[in-house]
C-alpha cells in the first residue's frame, strides 16, 4: 500500500505521526523586544497535531531583520520567549524547528542598528518597499559583503543554531528562500561578485554550504533542514538557469544527510503570467534524501504527491493560518475554515489564534 499524509516517517531524529508540515509563516506579532509572547505561544499550542511545526522566520542577528514585529533568536528574552513556545508544542506532544533567517537586501536602515545599510552578495538594489516604522519606504541600494563580513554572518548561523537549541527546539531550518540573504547569494539576478562566492554555480552555492556545514557542527544534521524556492519572484529574483543553479544545490547538500530538504514550488501571485519552465521532478531526484514540498496542496493532491513519491512530506501554509485543528479536518475530510488575508500580519488574536476548532465527530 502506498503512503500518505498519515503515514508517520521518520524524518531524522524524529518518527512524525504524519506527514503534514506546518510551514513557516510571518505573523509579525511578536513584542517590542523581538521577542515571542503569550498570544505566539497559544498560536504553535494550538498547531501541535501537525508532523513538524517550522517556525516563522526569526532573524540571527539585529542585522538581519527586515520586517517589523518579527522574532528573533538572539537575545536572552528572545530565547526565554521561543522557550515558552517550545514547551507548549511539546507538553502537547508535538515538535517544531526554528527557521533561521536573514533578510539581506531586503531591509532598510531605520530598522537595522546605527541606521546601517543592508547587506547582500552585491551592491543591487532590490525593486520593492520596506514597511518601516515611519512607513513604506523604498528599499535602498545594500552594502555588498566582503569575505570578513561573510565569515561573520556564517558564524552568525552557528550561534543562533546553538541559541534555538537552548530555546528547546528540536532542530532548525536554514532559510535559503524568498529572495532573502542565501537566495541572493544563490541567484545570478542579485549576485554578481566575480569572487568564490559568485558567477559559478559552485562559487553561488557556496555561501549557503558553508552555513550548512556550521549549523550542522552545532545541531547535527538529523536535526537541520534547508529550505529553497527556485523559481518564487519574490523580492525581485531571478535566475538565468534556475533548474541548473538549484539542481546543482540539491546535490551537493545531499551528502549532509540532513533532516530533510524543504522546496516550495511557488512561482508568485500573478497566476495569470507565463510560468517559469521548471522541472521540479529532476531537482527532487537529484536530492538524496528525505523531501518536503509546498506550493498550494489540498487534502488530495498532498496525498498522490506522497504515494507517487514525488515527496516525502508536505508542508501547508495559508491553511494552517486559519485551521489549527488541520491534521484533524484532513483526517475526517470536514470543510476548512477561510483564510482571512487582512489579518495575516500584525495584529492581535483575530486572524491568529480565534479561528474555530471543528466541530468534534
């Protein structure tokens, strides 16, 4: 009999009761200090039942965060905050990584210290808008990394990999997606250094690796995970080879053998435009590992992903926002509450944590 969603697998150091993922997804609710508090402790209670929870991005230093409200594993409130959530999921007989986040290029001065410019691979601005405390505001033109800087961030991984652990998480996830830090470094349209850390796929992959290695000296790899896009437009990127560039990143993060490798196929609001011609079939059988995929699934198309063995895992975002009793309603086949889009980031507990549970059968 072939698997799906409620078949459990052991996914590193875990055997999961089922295979739906909770994908990481800015709220923009923590405190004044960065911090999680109790209404983001009520939130991941409340999505224990899932296989894995992965955390919303939290940034790895004061530098790299590029959104306001966002959590952040750096500090000692910040840890004593995500401890609180940690304890929660798990008193609930769950488990959750955090993922690990810097935002790069896609930040402004007023939210980073001493009103310093962003970072990235190269001086590119990024077309786009901060939401700043003064208002939205126009990205700027970053700073480009030299290799002392890069050396630093890299160890600026390792730290917060050891931070989250203290924090009692069960693992982390790199965040290589999105058009944040990694990905700039990874994709030729916001990367155009000519040293090892640029032009090559070898040398564009590189920045991501070497965090992989660090991060795995201090967790383990059954306990770290690596998330990609690579074709999500998001944040103005752009690939000229997509499939090569991330093929090639699938294989060399194979021998890690790490938790798992997260790949969200989505390609960008606008449906309508001409989708990218990406052959995400050839990038998952280039990793030789276990395979979480996202992108838009429902109840039936996970499940043919997963007996297909086109994934091992599926991780699910704007449904879990409004159904914390997801495993439940796919378990029964019972309808899913909507998602309200207005209340996605900011806020208090409406959009959060008051969506209704199911009705028990």
């Amino acid at each position: 009999m072939s698997a799906n969603l409620f078949t459990p697998i052991q996914l590193g150091a875990y055997t999961l009761p089922n295979r739906i993922v909770m994908a990481p997804l800015t709220r923009c609710r923590a405190d004044a200090n960065n911090a999680p508090h109790a209404i983001n402790v009520e939130y991941y209670r409340q999505r224990a039942s899932a296989g894995l929870i992965i955390s919303e991005g939290s940034q790895i230093t004061p530098s790299a965060v590029g959104y306001l409200g966002t959590p952040g594993i750096y500090s000692k409130a910040q840890i004593a905050g995500w401890q609180q959530v940690t304890d929660a999921v798990h008193d609930a007989d769950g488990r959750i990584f955090l993922q690990l986040w810097h935002c790069g290029r896609v930040s402004h001065p007023s939210m980073l210290p001493a009103a310093r410019l962003p970072v990235a691979p190269s001086s590119i601005r990024a077309e786009g808008h901060a939401h700043t405390m003064e208002g939205v505001q126009a990205f700027v033109t970053p700073h480009a990394l030299t290799t002392s800087e890069i050396n630093n961030i890299i160890t600026d991984f390792a730290t917060a990999a050891q931070n989250a652990l203290d924090a009692g998480f069960d693992g982390v996830e790199i965040h290589g997606a999105n058009g944040y830090l990694i990905d700039q470094f990874i994709r030729d349209g916001s990367n155009q250094r000519t040293d090892e850390y640029g032009g090559s796929l070898a040398n564009r992959a590189r920045f991501l690796l070497a965090i992989t290695q660090a991060v795995v000296a201090v967790c383990g790899a059954d306990r770290v995970g690596v998330r990609l896009s690579p074709i999500n437009p998001f944040n103005d990127m752009r690939d000229s080879n997509p499939q090569a560039i991330f093929d090639h990143i699938a294989s060399a993060l194979s021998p890690f053998n790490l938790a798992y490798l997260h790949v969200t196929e989505w390609a960008g609001h606008d449906t309508s435009a001409p989708q990218p011609n990406f052959d995400f079939a050839q990038l998952r059988a280039a990793y030789q590992g276990t395979y979480m995929t996202n992108g838009g699934y429902t109840l039936n198309t996970a499940n043919t992903a997963i007996g297909t063995g086109a994934a091992d895992l599926i991780a699910f975002g704007t449904l879990y926002i409004a159904n914390p009793d997801l495993v439940e309603r796919f378990a029964h086949n019972t309808p899913l509450n909507p998602a309200d889009g207005n209340t996605f980031y900011g806020g208090n507990e409406v959009g959060y944590t008051d969506y209704p549970f199911m009705t028990p059968v």
